[in-house]
C-alpha cells in the first residue's frame, strides 16, 4: 500500500521492510503525540527522525479487528470485537 499513514490508525503489515525492523505480520501505528513508528508485535518503537526509506519501505492493510486507545498516563492498543461493527 501506497498512502500515506494515519496517526493513531493500526496497521497490519502485510511484507516486511528493507532494514528488517519491521516484518511481515507486525502490528503497527504512527503515535499522534511524537510521529514515531510504534510496532506492537516487536514491543518496541522507531523514532521519527528514524523513519527512513529503507525503514518505511514496507506494506501495509488497515487492521481493522484493532484500535488504539489512549487513557490519561498510556497509550496501547486492543482488539475489537468483530461483532461490535
């Protein structure tokens, strides 16, 4: 996929990237706060001054089974219920 990455959308990356940082089957979001690269899968994230081409080379489809939810002191992510939409 070709567009660009809304912040805070999750994302299911469908071919991993150039450098390997990301792979294939990775949960990942850009956080609205920082514009970091937030992959939750790897329990990591990549700072936004890290978002390269070689980085941000991968493929991607909206996961739509997942959503982030930001509360007063954290941001994570959960799965949503199928039957709910």
């Amino acid at each position: 996929m070709k567009s660009k990455l809304l912040p805070d959308t999750v994302y299911r990356v469908t071919k991993g990237n150039t450098d390997g940082s990301v792979e294939a089957g990775d949960i990942v979001y850009i956080d609205k706060s920082d514009g970091s690269l937030v992959n939750c899968k790897a329990n990591g994230w990549l700072n936004k001054d890290e978002l390269v081409p070689k980085v941000m080379d991968f493929e991607y489809e909206p996961a739509d089974d997942y959503e982030v939810v930001r509360e007063r002191w954290k941001t994570y992510i959960k799965r949503v219920n199928a039957c709910t939409k």
